[in-house]
C-alpha cells in the first residue's frame, strides 16, 4: 500500500497541474453557456429558461451597437495594422541604418499595457488638451480633431491606438517571414531583373502567404477580445458609441447584474471567435496535410 | 535591391522615421508631461516642453496621490502587481515547464486531446470564465485577495507556458531520451538531468511572456479585487476617472502612468531579442 502511495504521489504532482488547467477551460466554458440558459439574475439559478437571455442580448441596442463597431473596428485595425506592418517590414528589409533601433521603437508599444496606451492617448485626443489644442495654439485657430467626443468618429479613435500597439507585431512577423525566404531566390529574382517591387508583389507576397494570414487571424481574434483599450479611452462612450462585444459582456455581468445575460453575450463573443479561428485551424489542418503529402 | 532603391532611399527613410515619430509620441508626450505642472499643461497643452522640472510630480504620483480616497499615490498598487505577477510568474512557469515535458515526451492516451485543450485555452476570453471564477473564489474564501489573482494567473497562464514548452521540447531528438531511459533515469531525474539544462532560451521567453501579460493584465484585476488589493492597472483607471475638480493633474498622472508601464518597459529593453522570440514562437505555428 505504502508502495503504492509512492508511485501515485509523484503521479499527482505531474499531473495535477495539468488537469486543472483543462478542467477549468472545458469546465467553465460548459457552466458559462449553461447559465445562459438559465434565469440568472443577480445570483445564479441552475433552472432551465431557453433562450430567454439571447433574446433579450440580441435585442439589446448596446450589442447591436457592439457589434456594428466590432466590424468598423476590426476591419479598420486589423487592415490598418496588417498594411503598415508589411510596408515596415519591407522597408526595413532594404538593408537600412539603424535596423535595430528602429525595430525597438516599433515594438515597444507591445510591452504597454492597454490601459496605459488608452490612457496617453485619450489625453492626445482630448480636444481641450491635446492634439487639437496644441495646433491651434501654433496659429491654426480652427483646426478640428475632436472625433472622441464625436459619436460617428469616436470609434476610430480607438482603432488608432489599437493600430498604434499591434503594428510593431505585424512587422516583426512579416520581417521574420520575409528573412526566411531563400536568398538564392532574391539573386535569381535580381539576375533576372526583377526590381524591388516586383520582387516584393511576384515573389515575397506569395512565399509569405501563410504568415500574413497568421497575422490576420491573431489581431483579429485579438480585435473581439478587446476590452481594456475601450474602458481606458472612451469607457465606451461618448454614450454608447465606442461599445464592443466584450464591453457589452462586462456590463450586463457587474454593471446590470445580469448573470443569465452576461452569459448569453459571452457565449455569443466565444461564438465570434469560433467564426475566425476553426476556418483556421482547419486551412492550418489542410495545410500540414497537403506538406506532409508532399514531403511523402 | 538596395541599388535599385537608391533613388527613393530618402522616401524610404522618411516612412520610417515618420512612423517611429508616430510610435514614439505618446511615450515622449506622457515623460515630458511628467516634469511639467498641472497649471503649465493646463495653460497650453498636454504636448509641449518642460518650463522646468517639476520632480514633485513623481514623488506625489509614488506616494502621496489620491486614488479613490486612498492618499498614498500608487507605490501600494505597485506592490499589489509585483506581489501578484512574481509568485504567478514563477509557478505557471514551472508547472507550464512540467506540463509541455509530460505531453511532448511521455505520450500517452489522449495526449492529442489534452494538448487541443491547452491550445483552446490560449484562445478562450476572459469573458467566459468571469462567473465561474468568481463563484469558485467565493468558495475558497478568496474573494478580493491577491491570491485569489495569484491563482487564476497560474492556472490560466499554463496554457500558454504548457503550449510554449511544448513546442520547444517537440524538437529534442527522440534519441537522447533514449539513451536516459537506458539509462535507467526516471521521469523526474529525465528532466531534471537532460530537459532542464538545455530548458533556458525557453524559460526566459516563457517568464517574459508571464511577466508582461500579468503585469499588463486588467480585466481579472477590476473584477476580482477592489479599493487597497487592486493591482496597478486597475489603479490606474481609478485615476484617469477621478471626479475632476477644477484643475486635472496631468503632471501626476503622467508620472503615475510612467511608474506603471515601467517594469514591462525594462524587461522589454533588457530581453528584446527573448520578447521577439516568444512572439514568434507563438504565433508561427
């Protein structure tokens, strides 16, 4: 029996960890989608109530406002994000001065939290404080750049600063990728008197492929998420007008007190995230299949 | 290629510059705020020179601010994070270590799935498991505590340490196991004998990658603590909303917000070339 005790015990610590960590994702994801099922108020209740709280989520104006941002936004900032990181990379690939120096600069905006990023640039935007204020003070007397107290612009705000931390990223992965071709199809490309751009559009682009999906899809399931830039900035506002899907999820939890509710508009963010991300696993499924194949 | 630019060299340049400009503007804008006082920025902008250096600034944000009725500036949020993303750090690291050993090198029935999970958990919001955290935690007697962030980092952070570790370990030849095996070397004494000496590069990205992503962390810190266990983050807003009297003080906040993004800024400088690394490794894959 002691024997026992000893073989299981280093079993334990090996495993114990491990499990946990499985069980909490699998576990929690069931008990979140099972309490949008339910007539969670305040506490929880484990009854059984259908569809109830999606009805009253999907009916909300908050999500559809939500979610009409969401789409602004991740279309502005993961193309915005996915653009200037591939210029960067490309540029950066012409052999330059002060490579290094340049790249520390991109990136060091991925070592700030969002919290501090919608913070400095809240302050920036601020018309009374910031951007707009100090141009006019340089004698432009009616220069404009208030689009965060603005309703149909604010949004974009948003998508600056997020475009602002992403894009140091976006450029390493690209320049990664663009260092990884063969050089010996730079040389072939050169003999052949291909410039620059063509060899860029003609041969990079194509050979690269793989990682400029990886980034599309990484700021994109990234762009869902988003959470902390929007409370930092706008706390969603002015009024509702910056909202997005996660904000929304956060207000009807522990603003509302909404449990059932909150839950259902988590389920529906985690369904977002499916949207993007099992169209990629299985092109990266595909993928590994047909290299495999071809490998023999 | 660099011949055939030539012409549009300076062009080139202009982009890069412009856009390091860009990048570095609210950094440069915040530190400069920082030695300015709230009357200066107040007068002109929150973008300008320092008419002199106002250190106060620094020594009212470290300890003497008021963050929601608590006047000791943001030194004890500060210790809340580094009592938070120290001991978390170290623990989903370690275990994350553990975790990728055991599925890379001890196959087993099911390992595919476990590892599937692994992934999902890198990808699930946060969203999804604030209920259930906070049920769990209330359970435990844990409700407010730095312990109760200290847990939930540890077991949510494993899925990124566990992913990172075992994409690294994957690529140790199958060989050297071998060898310990006949050997006669054990689980523990494999890794401890043959995976942990050639563990470093791994470590250091994976304790880089904990490190920031705690310390950065907001969502669990807003929800699971309030008024003196909040990390800094949470503080952090607390300031930005403070009801604004007649005069906001920039000055202070800017410093406040510098003190708060510093640690991850250091280890950003200092392990740049890890920080890459970690990124990378994360994401081609």
């Amino acid at each position: 029996m002691r024997r026992r005790l000893a073989d299981f015990l280093p079993l334990l610590v090996i495993w114990l960890p491990l499990l946990i960590n499985v069980a909490h994702v699998v576990g929690f994801t069931a008990w979140t989608t099972w309490l949008s099922f339910t007539s969670s108020d305040l506490l929880p209740e484990y009854d059984w109530a259908g569809l109830r709280s999606y009805n009253a989520v999907l009916r909300s104006e908050n999500t559809v406002v939500a979610y009409i941002n969401l789409v602004l936004y991740g279309v502005g900032f993961v193309g915005l994000t996915t653009l200037a990181g591939f210029v960067l990379a490309v540029l950066i690939d012409q052999r330059i001065r002060a490579e290094n120096l340049l790249r520390t600069i991109y990136l060091y905006p991925l070592a700030v939290s969002f919290v501090v990023t919608g913070t400095a640039w809240s302050w920036l935007f601020n018309p009374a404080q910031g951007i707009q204020k100090f141009v006019r003070s340089l004698g432009w007397a009616d220069f404009r750049f208030d689009w965060i107290i603005d309703r149909d612009l604010a949004i974009w705000t948003i998508v600056i600063a997020a475009v602002w931390h992403g894009t140091g990223f976006a450029m390493a992965l690209f320049l990664a990728g663009l260092r990884s071709i063969d050089p010996d199809l730079h040389k072939a490309a050169q003999i052949d008197g291909a410039g620059p751009a063509r060899y860029y559009l003609r041969i990079a682009a194509p050979t690269i492929w793989p990682v400029a999906i990886s980034v599309l899809v990484i700021l994109l399931q990234f762009a869902i998420k988003t959470f902390d830039l929007v409370r930092a900035m706008t706390g969603g506002g002015p009024g509702i007008a910056t909202t997005l899907p996660a904000v929304v999820v956060y207000d009807f939890m522990f603003q509302r007190a909404q449990l059932g509710r909150g839950s259902a508009a988590a389920v529906l963010l985690l369904l977002s995230l499916v949207a993007v991300l099992l169209p990629y696993y299985l092109y990266a499924h595909w993928r590994a299949r047909r290299e495999r194949a071809a490998h023999g | 290629m660099g011949e055939a630019l030539r012409p549009g060299r300076w062009l080139l340049y202009a982009v890069l510059i412009g856009f390091a400009g860009f990048t570095l503007l609210p950094l440069v804008v915040v530190l400069l705020n920082s030695f300015r006082t709230a009357v200066e920025i107040t007068r002109t902008s929150v973008i300008g020179w320092p008419a002199g250096l106002a250190w106060q600034n620094w020594t009212t944000a470290w300890s003497g601010y008021c963050i929601a009725q608590r006047c000791e500036g943001i030194q004890p949020y500060m210790v809340n994070s580094f009592l938070l993303v120290i001991p978390a750090t170290i623990l989903s690291t370690a275990l994350g270590a553990i975790a990728g050993y055991s599925i890379s090198l001890w196959r087993f029935r099911g390992d595919n799935i476990v590892f599937a999970i692994v992934v999902m958990g890198v990808f699930l919001p946060e969203q999804m498991k604030l209920i259930p955290w906070a049920l769990v935690l209330r359970d435990l007697g844990l409700s407010n505590t730095i312990s109760a962030l200290v847990l939930i980092h540890t077991v949510q952070g494993m899925s990124f340490t566990t992913l990172f570790c075992r994409n690294y370990y994957i690529g140790i030849p199958p060989d050297l196991l071998k060898a310990a095996k006949v050997d006669g070397a054990g689980y523990f004494r494999t890794f401890w004998r043959i995976i942990l000496p050639i563990s470093p590069p791994i470590i250091i990205v994976t304790v880089i990658w904990q490190f920031t992503g705690i310390w950065n962390e907001f969502l669990y810190g807003v929800t699971f603590t309030t008024g003196a266990q909040q990390p800094v983050t949470a503080a952090l807003i607390a300031i930005a909303t403070t009801p604004a009297t007649d005069l906001v003080e920039y000055g202070i906040q800017s410093a406040a917000v510098i003190l708060a993004a510093l640690p991850t800024l250091l280890v950003y400088f200092l392990g740049g070339r890890y920080f890459l690394r970690g990124l990378t490794a994360g994401a081609i894959k």
